[in-house]
C-alpha cells in the first residue's frame, strides 16, 4: 500500500480508536504496528520495528527527569507546602478586595514553580482556598473558578510535566522550554490578578476581604513557612538556568530536597514516604506508557512520509507562521473539550513540528503555545479535567458542576487571550533566551 496513504489512514484509525475508547498508548502503538506492516509487507519487521522505538524512547538519560519532579512534586504536595505558600500570603493580602483569590493565583504561581503538574494543584487549592475564600464571603463561583483557572499555572511555569514531555517528543532542549516558560507564565498570572482585582473593584459585593485576626486560618501560620517553597523553587530553577545542573540532576536535587524538608518539618513520615513512592511509581508508568507510544507513533509516521507530505502542502498554502500557529492552536482547543493535554500533545505535536522548522518557528516558542493551548482544555467543557478536580475534591461541600465550569470560565478567556498575544509576540517565550 502508498505508504502516504497509510498514513493518512492511521490517523483516522487512532481518531477512531481514541474515541473509541481504547487507551491513547495502546492506540498510538498498534495502529503504527499495522501501519509498518502495511508499508512493508512483513509482520516481523513491524515487530521489530515497534520494539526498537519502544527500548530507545525511554532509554534516554533525558528521560529520567520524569519520576524525578513527579516525586519532588508529590513531596512538596505530602509536606503541606501549598497550604503553608497560601496562608503567608492570603495574610499579606487580607485588605485587598478580592485579596483571597489574587493570593490563591498567587500561591498556584509559586506552587508551580516547585511541581509541574496542574492536577496537584488544582486537588491542594480546592481544600486549602476555597474553604477560606467562601468563609470570607467570596461568591462560591468566583472561588472555584480562581483554583480551577490558576492550576493550569502547573503546567505552564517551569518545571512542568508538559514542557517535559514536548521536549522529549521533539528532542529539544528541556532547559530551553523552561526558561521561555517564565515569560507566559508571568504574563497569564498578571492577567488574572488583574481580572480579580478589577472584580474586586467592579463588583465588590462578590467579596468580602475583610476579617478579623482573630478568624483568619493564616494567623496561625508563621511567615518563615513560606521559605522552604521559596528556597526549593530557588534551588531548581537557579540550578538550572545558571548552569549548574542539568534538568535531570535538578530533578534529584529538587526530589532530595523536598523530602528532607518534609522529614525536617515532621510532615513525611515512613506511611507517608510510601505513598509519595507509589504515587511516584504509577504516574511514572503511565507517562512512560505515554511517550512509548508516541515514539512508535512518530517513527511511523515518518517512514510513512506523511510529516513531509503535510509540510509541502502548508508551505505550499502561503498560510505562513502567525496563520499556521492560529490553526494548530485553535486545533488544540478543539481537542481539549474531548481529550486530556498529553494525549493532544503525543497525537499532533509529531505532525506539526516538522511544518515550523521548515518555517523557521522557534522550537520554545512553539513548544510554549503547545502547552498553553492544551491547557485551555483543562477549564472546557465536556472533559475540563482541573475542573472536574475541583468538583470532585468539594463535591461534599455541595458545590455543583456546573459552578466550577461558570467560575472557570473568564479564566478560560483569559488563557485564549494570553494565547494569542503568546502567538502574535513570540519574544513573551523568547525574550530571556536572547532570541
């Protein structure tokens, strides 16, 4: 068979697969299976094919950086971390008319900053703000709209999990991505606090920011509990932008770190230490079934020929960068309603990157719009897994659906807005990297 052909058919194929319901991994690996074997005409050398990407996709020393933020994350989360970053700073703000929701945006942005994955986020801030925002008078919409919205920062500001995973899909450079992650990160953060605090000004009767010392939760919080986030994201982030460590090593400097501040804060005992260690274990399982599949998937496709074939016909189109980076992005919104953010990521991201080299897209800037569009989905209806987050870890409360998906829902602009300024200005992902 025309391997062009194939190609095209294999996405099809994995199109139907996913909404099929069959998991992404296994859609990705067998249907490449069959691809090669349509090619070539040989079962065995499909097979062997397939084994081949399968062994090189995780053996790489980049890949280790994986479990290792998984686990400084999860320690980070385990040791009350977030809870401590939210109750310093809410203090700070407690005068500032929708004070709580601009230190929930805060604490995400530096919670982010320490581990990558918005789930988390999202699962911490549900039981840590909420409660205190709507014990302040804050409309419950408005309160589980600033958590779901602000998670996303957990994929966007460096060290994040996406950012990982575009690196290793395309072979680019994970300190690259984090640096240019700094810039939309600040950018989408300042938005919201912008939007909060004009809220606040606005529409003042959706807060009450005023309390007593004596009924605030954070009064009860010394100020220096905010210093080992600040000194671990410090840590990592320094370590890596300076030089110092590679990703990886950050990743067990980072990992160490966490888990001995942990220990030192009495908050990680030997329970505890397993959990983060199984937690560890099964996220790292599945994201390495993840990008197994991806790697099969993306050698396929380029034996196939179809990554060529697609790039000619868009150069060939005149639809140009800014027009390219539109489609793909608004692409990626449209999968996010009915797929998680990694499976967007291993799906399109093969497909898509051999057009912007061959447009002279910069891989970060590219790479950035990537993770942000993705991200969109986590605030959409019908999947908006960071809301479903939230509504899940409050369901108790009785808080509906329906209000977390309102209440997310001018964040999810907000995002849209940012992506297309991201689109417009590259130099928001660029700028620190001299390009």
């Amino acid at each position: 068979m025309d391997p062009i052909t194939v190609g095209y058919l294999s996405l099809v194929a994995i199109a139907i697969a996913i909404y099929a319901g069959l998991h992404v991994a296994i859609a990705l690996a067998g249907v490449s299976l069959f691809g090669v074997w349509a090619i070539t005409g040989k079962l065995k050398l499909a097979m062997n094919f397939v084994a081949l990407a399968a062994t090189d996709s995780i053996a790489d020393y980049t890949f280790g950086v994986v479990p290792l933020f998984v686990l400084m994350g999860l320690a980070v989360s385990e040791s009350g971390m977030g809870r401590d970053t939210f109750a310093v700073i809410s203090r700070g703000l407690r005068r500032w008319r929708g004070g709580l929701g601009v230190a929930t945006v805060l604490s995400n942005a530096v919670f982010a900053a320490i581990t990558g994955i918005s789930i988390a986020s999202a699962a911490v801030f549900s039981k840590v703000a909420v409660p205190e925002m709507v014990r302040a008078g804050t409309d419950r919409s408005i309160a589980v709209g600033v958590v779901a919205g602000s998670s996303v920062l957990g994929m966007l500001i460096p060290p994040s999990l996406l950012l990982i995973l575009f690196a290793i899909l395309t072979d680019s450079s994970i300190g690259d991505l984090f640096i240019g992650g700094v810039g939309p990160g600040l950018l989408l953060t300042a938005a919201y606090i912008l939007y909060l605090s004009g809220l606040g000004i606005l529409r003042p009767q959706l807060f009450d920011g005023i309390r007593g010392p004596e009924e605030a939760e954070e009064t009860r919080t010394p100020t220096w509990r905010i210093l080992p986030v600040l000194v671990l994201a410090g840590l990592v982030l320094s370590g890596i932008y300076l030089g110092v460590f590679t990703p990886t090593e950050a990743g067990a400097v980072g990992a160490a770190a966490a888990l001995v501040l942990g220990v030192l804060l009495r908050r990680i005992g030997a329970r505890a230490a397993w959990r983060i260690a199984v937690q560890t274990g099964h996220i790292t399982a599945a994201v390495c079934f993840l990008i197994i599949g991806a790697s099969i998937y993306s050698r396929m496709l380029a034996f196939s020929g179809l990554p060529a074939s697609i790039t000619e016909a868009a150069i060939g189109s005149g639809i140009g960068p800014i027009g390219f980076l539109m489609l793909f992005a608004g692409l990626l919104v449209l999968l996010g309603t009915v797929l998680d953010s990694s499976s967007i990521m291993l799906v399109t991201v093969p497909l898509a990157y051999p057009v912007t080299q061959q447009m002279g897209i910069d891989i970060v800037h590219f790479g950035l719009i990537t993770v942000l569009a993705v991200e969109v989905g986590l605030l959409t209806p019908p999947l908006g897994l960071s809301v479903f987050v939230v509504h899940a870890t409050l369901k108790d409360t009785g808080i509906t659906l329906g209000e977390v998906f309102r209440g997310a829902a001018p964040f999810a602009l907000i995002m849209a807005l940012t992506l297309v300024a991201l689109i417009l200005v590259p130099q928001i992902a660029t700028g620190l990297l001299g390009r």
